[in-house]
C-alpha cells in the first residue's frame, strides 16, 4: 500500500486552479512512483470556509 496525500485547497471542483499550481509544483520538485502515491483534494469552495 502507498502513501495517501489529501490536499484542502481554496478553489471549487469546477475550476481547479489551485490544484493545477499545486500539481505542477509537485511534479517539478519531487521524484514520486505515481503508483505509490495518491493524492486526495478537499475543495473548501472558498477561504472562508476552511473552520467548517
């Protein structure tokens, strides 16, 4: 079993876009099997909603 990433970002699930800058990043920094490593997302639909 591989490792499991869950990932709370700002933006809804229509659009994305934090997750795109996010997944970029990842995969310019880091050397990862993409076998043993899930990433999840959250998405808060807005800051304002990170307390709920």
């Amino acid at each position: 079993m591989g490792l499991r990433l869950i990932f709370a970002v700002e933006a809804d699930k229509k659009s994305k876009s934090d997750w795109i800058y996010m997944k970029d990043t990842i995969d310019y920094f880091y050397c990862y099997d993409q076998v043993q490593f899930k990433f999840s997302l959250v998405y808060m639909n807005g800051r304002g909603k990170y307390k709920k």
